[in-house]
C-alpha cells in the first residue's frame, strides 16, 4: 500500500533539489544481487535521479519526475521494479503474482514513446536482471503481433511497449494489465506531442488502482499534469536540476558536439582525434567497460591512450597518470569518478564520449581545459535522440554549442596535406640542405623542377597516410521542421502525389482509407507511423485529414517502407487502406 501522509513540500509543482552527496548503488537499499548486476556492467556510482528517486520507488510510493533525457532514468525506475518482484518472489505475494495455472503474469509495466526507446529499456532492464529469473518483454509496432502473443501467452513479468501496441494487445485481449504492481510512463511528455493522452488514459484504466505509478518527463504541460492529479496518488515530486553558472563562465572554450548514430561513435571519435591533434586530452566515459574497450580500439589505431576508472588500484593511477604528464601518453580514457581530484594544468581538450549525464558534470568536465588564459576545446559527441540533452545543456551554461558535421575523408587527407606543407615550410626554413642538394640538381636535369618537388612532397606526405580503406563516417539525416500536430490542419485542394517540398526534398503522398469519421487524428497517424515504420515524427510532412481518409505526405525515399510497415499495423485498432494517392491533381 502507499504511504498516505504527503510531505508539506510536496503541494504544488516539482520543487528543485540539489543533488546529494555522492553515494553508491549499495547504499539505496537495492538487492545485492542488483547492486552486484550494476558493477559488472561497469557502473559506478548513482546519477542524481537515481539518487534522488530508487530509495522513493522502494518505499511503494508514486513518483513525479522532471528530467530530462540523458540522466539515468532507466535505471532509476528499472532498478527498483526488479527489487520489487524478487522481494515478491521471496514472499508469500508470489502466489498473487500468478495465475491458478502457475503461468506468470505480467507485474511491471513500462510505457515509451518509440519503438527505438522501448527496445532500449527491455535491453538495459535484461542486463540488470540477468540471473534473476525475471522476464522482460519489448511490446512494439512493426514487430510480428503473432510472435508477441506467443511470448505473452508463454508468461512475461515485465513489458515495455509504446502505447499503441499495448493497446492492440489490450482489444485482443492477447495482455492482460490487471496484476500491474508497478507502472511507469517515461518520457510523458514525448508521448503527448505524438497524440498518445487518450491511449495512455485507456491504459492506466485497464490496471488496478492499487499499483504504484511513477512519470518521467522532461517537461510538465498542462495536460500531464492533469493526468498525474488523476493517476498519481500521493506522488514525491521532485526537479533534478542543478545551480546555474553565471553567463560566461566558460569564455575560452570552443564547444563543439557532432551527432553520431552509437555504432559509430568509435570512428568519429578517430576522425576527430585527427583533426584536431590535440596535445592533451581526457575522453570522457560513463562506464569502466566502455573505457576499457576505447582504450583498446584507440590503441589498436596507433594513438597513445590510457584508462582511468575506479577498477584501477592507487598504484595503477598513479602510474597512468605519470605516464600522462609525461606526455608518454597523449590520451586519459577516463569516468567521471576516476577523473575526481586530477590535477592536470595544460589540457587542449577534452572529449565527451557520452552527453554527460547532467548540466553540471558537463561544467565540470569542460572547465577542466582553457585554464590559465589558455584557449580550449570541449567536444561532444551525441546519439541523435540527444539532441534535446544539448539543448537544456546550452540553456544551464547560456552559451552556444556548436552543432558540427563529422570531418569526413576528405576534410582529413585535406589537413595530412597541410601538415605536410607545415613540416616542409619548418624544414626549409630550417636550412641545411647541401647534403640532398645534389639529388635533386640530378633529377631536375631530367624532369621539371616543379614535378621534382611535387614527387617529394608526395613521398613525405606518404610517411603520414592512413593504411588501408577509409570511409565516411554515416552521419544522420538532419532533423527537418515539420507542421504542428495539435490540431487537424484545414481542407484544401490536394496537393500531387510525388513533389518537393521548400528544401527540394522528394516527397510522396500517401492515402489511408480512415478520417475524422473513424475518429482519426494527427496524433494517431504521426504515433501509428512512426512507431510502425520507425521513422522519426520529424520526417513526416503535412497531415491532412478528411472525413473519410487521410493524406500524408513522407520523403519518397522512404515511402514504400512506410506503406509496407502500415499494411501490418492496425490504426486505432482497425485495418485500414494505405498506398501512394493516386490523384495526381496539382496545388
């Protein structure tokens, strides 16, 4: 049951709170066998929502959240709905917890906005339950409905799914929400732009008003709230913000961050590390596993890196860092509580492998260059969904980060050939070149004096070649502004099937045989394709909808694989007709 008692603070919105202490997972009250799964995954030390939340969750009580993306909220959840059922288990409630066939039933909920997030919290909650015996399932549009069943028929204890999906599976009667203990809606807000309020309120319905419920979001609009006052009882509220810097307190450092899809990140990492030549540098990371494994990719690569985490004994950082200081080594690899307390006067750069996890740490890391009057540079490289993280970053520090594309083959042999230049020049200038003189009198006696040169500039410029193929590295497609999504646009003459929209991008029109008459709105086509297609709602174009069919415009290059995804997936719980529209009339 929930405490009843609210705190006197708690009336109102979500008041800030500074960060406690530093802390470790073992003192949040957490299983050890969970406390055990985090470490070995590398894992150091709780975020601030972590901190702030798990030790709330394992009290049974609600919790509203603001935070923003990027500050550990998976884990801050999923870490206490795993405790929740082992201790389950370990009582009497286990048999409450399963149907009279002895089939488990599904005791934990998790809804998403995408089928992208989904994926990544079943992922990260099956890395934390590891060995438990816990069963988790992701609940998503364009995967199998048959296969989905199947499983759900098998026994599930913890779903996460996007809200249409659950409720395709709640009409088919295929998911049965009623042993819910715990549900979570993360990223509430994101699921609000994507027209998903009435599907979230036909949700929470179909659960027992006994489960503990917790929000996440980055933001509180009006109409978040007025669904946490209805189905959020009792809640800890609670901001995860920290203190704002005065404006300009980082004036010397050139900020930087490149949008980089994950499996790419190692590369971009290189092709920068190239470019920029820096004489110094930390790379941060979040976890001792992703230091470990840069460092043997950087490595393997021909740079000098060394790794720094709370793994390593005294002994073993003090002598990276001698290493380091020494210039033996020109790259620190290290987390956020190995770098704690380093001393380090003359960084060039430092690199965020990761977006830092909060506005602070980030201020923290970069201050750590441009000291002493001396230029730096901070550079961050961000997964495209990160892009919001950056954002609320700029809004805390007040100042510009500059929002780069990936050096790509060209731009690096371009600035090889300039080194080279630079080294040819010093060389020159530098004199004493009697000894060599004689070879090239000989050559030029025979070729032309400029092709002489030319031949030993290509030599030199050799020595500082890449071995092998080099290859761009893939850079996401830029977001691209689409219409709002608050309201049906108006009727207009439509317009035809395949043209260009203002930046010159194909696009194509696509016919779905349901309107206003089904009770059809922007959100539920921006949700349905997006999820089924697994295409970013800033990809679509304009939404028109008419009493008895919608229209949809989406670039061209990916047309057919909307459709083909659509004639799969059911909207508002009915098939529908979808293909190209066929009219060809001009606007």
């Amino acid at each position: 049951m929930r405490p009843c008692k609210a705190a006197a603070h708690n009336k109102g919105m979500p008041t800030s709170r500074q960060p406690q202490e530093p802390s470790r997972f073992a003192d949040l009250g957490l299983a050890e066998s969970l406390v055990t799964a985090v470490t070995s995954l590398g894992y150091e030390e709780p975020t601030p929502v972590q901190r702030e939340t798990i030790p709330v969750m394992l009290s049974g009580r609600d919790v509203l959240a603001q935070a923003a993306t990027g500050t550990g909220k998976t884990a801050a959840f999923v870490l206490p709905m795993i405790h929740r059922l082992l201790d389950e288990a370990r009582t009497a409630a286990t048999a409450e917890g399963r149907k009279a066939s002895g089939r488990r039933v599904t005791r934990g909920l998790v809804l998403v906005p995408t089928r992208e997030l989904a994926m990544q919290v079943a992922e990260a909650t099956h890395k934390y339950a590891r060995g438990s015996g816990v069963v988790v399932l992701p609940l998503y549009g364009g995967a199998s409905m048959l296969q989905q069943i199947r499983a759900l028929e098998r026994g599930v204890d913890i779903v996460v799914g996007t809200p249409g999906r659950i409720l395709d599976h709640l009409r088919r009667r295929s998911l049965d929400l009623q042993s819910v203990r715990l549900l979570v809606l993360d990223e509430a807000d994101e699921m609000l732009d994507m027209g998903f309020a009435e599907d979230i309120e036909t949700i929470l319905e179909a659960t027992a008003e006994s489960r503990q419920t917790a929000l996440f979001s980055a933001t509180m609009p009006p109409r978040l709230r007025s669904i946490a006052e209805r189905h959020l009882r009792d809640p800890q509220r609670m901001t995860i913000a920290g203190e704002k810097p005065a404006a300009g307190k980082l004036p010397r450092v050139r900020q930087v961050a490149y949008v980089v899809a994950r499996p790419h990140k190692a590369a971009a990492l290189q092709r920068v590390l190239d470019m920029e030549s820096p004489s110094a540098a930390i790379v941060f990371c979040r976890t001792r596993l992703e230091v470990d494994s840069l460092v043997e990719t950087l490595n393997a690569h021909g740079y000098r890196a060394e790794a720094l985490h709370g793994g390593m004994q005294q002994r073993q950082r003090e002598a990276v860092m001698a290493r380091f200081r020494s210039a033996k080594a020109d790259l620190l690899i290290a987390t956020d509580v190995a770098a704690r307390g380093l001393d380090i006067q003359q960084l060039s750069h430092v690199f965020n492998y990761d977006v830092p996890s909060d506005p602070d740490a980030y201020i923290h890391r970069i201050g750590r260059t441009g000291r002493a009057g001396r230029e730096g540079t901070a550079i961050t490289l961000a997964e495209p969904r990160e892009h919001r993280l950056l954002r609320s970053i700029e809004r805390v520090t007040r100042q510009k980060i500059e929002v780069g594309t990936v050096p790509t083959v060209a731009d690096l042999r371009a600035k090889r050939l300039e080194l080279t230049r630079a080294s040819l020049r010093e060389r020159l200038l530098a004199g004493d070149l009697d000894d060599v003189r004689v070879v090239v009198e000989s050559l030029a006696a025979e070729f032309d004096i400029l092709d002489v040169a030319a031949a030993a500039v290509k030599l030199a410029h050799s020595s500082i070649q890449a071995d092998g193929e080099e290859r761009d590295v893939p850079a996401p497609a830029p977001p691209r502004e689409g219409p709002s999504r608050s309201a049906p646009p108006a009727r207009r003459e439509r317009p035809q099937s395949s043209r260009e929209d203002t930046e010159g991008h194909a696009v194509a029109r696509l016919y779905i045989g349901a309107g206003r008459e089904a009770g059809v709105r922007a959100g539920d086509l921006v949700g349905a394709i997006t999820n089924e297609a697994g295409i970013s709602s800033r990809d679509l174009g304009a939404i028109e909808i008419a009493d008895r069919f919608s229209l949809v415009e989406v670039p061209e290059s990916i047309a057919d694989q909307v459709v083909a995804a659509m004639r799969k997936a059911t909207l508002r719980g009915q098939k529908v007709t979808i293909r190209r529209d066929k009219d060809a009339t001009a606007s």
